[in-house]
C-alpha cells in the first residue's frame, strides 16, 4: 500500500508532520505500507534525521513550492504546480498513490478532490465525516461536518448512506442507526429542509434511520451516524472542540471522556463520495494526529470503501 503525505501542510509543518511519521513507524512495523513524503527537502533537512533507521518505508517527492493556508485553493493550485498539494493529487491521478493525506490548505485539498480525483458517479455531493466521542466509548460520526454549508434533502439522503457505508466497512458496525440532527425528537419538527428530509430517510432502504437527535444527543449512544447540512455540523464540531480546550488544557480538568474529545486522536476524516482515498486533517495537527491520519487512510483503503461505495451508487442497468 502507498500513501502519500504532504508534510507541508499544517501550522507546525514540517517537523510535527515528520515525528508523526516516526511515532507511525516505530508503532506500527507494517513494513507493507510505503509512505510518500512530499514537501521541500530544504525545510525538512533538519527533521528527517530521525527517520534514518526506517528508510526502506518512506520516499522524498521534492516540493519546492507551497500553498499557504489563506490562499485561494483554485487559484493555488493553478499557479503552484509544484507545491506539495499539487503533486500529491498529481500522483494521485497517475496511479502513484492509494490515499493522500493533507493537514494544509482544506480548501485546496477539497479542490483538488473534486477535479483530480473526482466524485463517483451517481453521488450528487461529497462530504466528510468528523467524529465524536460516545459517552461510555467510542464515536458518533456526524456529517456534513463543513463543506456543504447549504443542501438539499437528496444530499442529506446521500449522506447518510455514505456515513453507514464507512461505519460498516471501515468501523465495522454492522447495521449504524442514522439519525438526522434537528430541534426535536418529533417527526414533523424543524426548518424546511429536515421536514423534506426526514420522510426521505423513514422510508429509504438499507439504512437503520432511527429518527431525530438533537444537540443534547450527539455525545449519547443513540445514533453512529448523525445527518446534517455543513452548516451546524461545523458549529457542532467547533463547539466540541472548544469544550476540550476551556476544560483540558485551560483549567486542567481531568476527565477520560473529556480526554476523548481531543480531535488528535482520530488525527483526520476522509472525504466520502470522491474514486480514491483523500484524508484531511486539521490544521493544527502535531505528531499524534499525523500518525493516526496514516493510519486511518490505510484503514480506508485496506476495507475497499472506495469499491463499496461504487457499488452501491452503481446505476441500474437498463
């Protein structure tokens, strides 16, 4: 399997990205994963170092340009041939790469998603799958977590059969109940586009829909899958974030669940709905997050997500 990475891409690159390729390695000794390490040697030197003992399991790609975080993705990419991004999604369309990871520029990545890798056929709008943490274990997965802001009751529709799809080939659930997120338990409840929704969902094959969950919910074990516009599931997520912040690392508070909302340890989400494996990562990943992002992508890729998907959304044949 060969994944690639930009070790470019986030506030602490290139040296966090570097030591989690380390903490990968000495971690996992699957000697059948061969990473791609692109980004400019220059500004890496001083880091790889301390990958020496493990250079059968990685390759430089030289990237001597980059795309910064506020840049505009389609316009970066265009005029940065050479920058980490755009090599990464030029390998990918070759063939080169089984995943590509990125923790850079989101909008870039989702650009180049869309015109590089492109949407399987038959899915309206691909999203991402951010999780959190279940009171008493484990994850919920909400989605869209952000980069449909605005949708349509068929792209919510969609969205849930892409977040049970991974929740049973990647998570191994076997049947994920799917809630839509709403101001109410009561079908009936809500704006026009979860009361379109939810008769869509309540009648749809193939998913475990299990009604409405609101804001109080999405810490409880009542829905795996949890469906909505990017819109409140990026306020969603954000919030979930802050709570660890004010409470873990500001006040110091000590608390195993409270432990688990640090995003650090699912490292980054994939985009569903897109013909390969693409993971994004958050920004401010450190170490620990790029070595759950590798590993992550090649639970994806290992589960044939990707092939599932396919089928599924495959056209009736006439």
């Amino acid at each position: 399997m060969k994944i690639g990475l930009d070790i470019m891409g986030g506030d602490y690159a290139p040296a966090e990205a570097i030591k989690g390729v380390q903490m990968y390695f000495e971690q996992v000794p699957d000697s059948s994963v061969h990473l791609f390490l692109i980004g400019d040697s220059n500004a890496a030197s001083p880091y790889l170092g301390i990958l020496d003992e493990y250079k059968d399991r990685f390759t430089f790609i030289e990237a001597n340009e980059l795309i910064g975080m506020h840049e505009h993705p389609t316009k970066a990419l265009k005029e940065k041939p050479n920058s980490s991004i755009s090599i990464g999604f030029g390998m990918m369309h070759k063939d080169k790469m089984d995943a590509f990871i990125g923790a850079g520029n989101t909008g870039a990545m989702l650009v180049g998603s869309m015109y590089t890798i492109k949407a399987i056929e038959g899915i309206l709008r691909p999203t991402i799958a951010t999780p959190l943490p279940r009171l008493g274990g484990g994850f919920n997965f909400i989605l869209d977590a952000g980069i449909n802001a605005d949708c349509k009751p068929e792209h919510l529709v969609q969205f849930a059969q892409l977040g049970s799809l991974y929740a049973q080939h990647v998570l191994g659930i076997e049947n994920p109940r799917v809630a839509l997120m709403n101001i109410g338990e009561e079908e009936g409840k809500g704006n026009l586009l979860c009361q379109a929704t939810y008769p869509l969902l309540k009648e749809l094959p193939g998913i475990n829909f299990v009604g409405n969950i609101e804001g109080r919910d999405v810490f409880m074990d009542k829905a795996e899958v949890m469906v909505c516009e990017g819109f409140v599931g990026n306020v969603v997520i954000k919030m979930a974030e802050s709570i660890y912040d004010i409470f873990k690392i500001q006040r110091g508070v000590e608390d195993s669940f409270l432990d688990t909302c640090n995003f650090e340890i699912y490292g980054g989400t994939p985009i569903l709905g897109i013909n390969k494996t693409v993971i994004i990562g958050h920004g401010i990943s450190h170490a620990f997050a790029f070595r759950n992002m590798i590993e992550i992508a090649g639970k994806v890729v290992s589960s044939n997500l990707i092939g599932s998907i396919k089928e599924y959304f495959k056209p009736p044949v006439a």
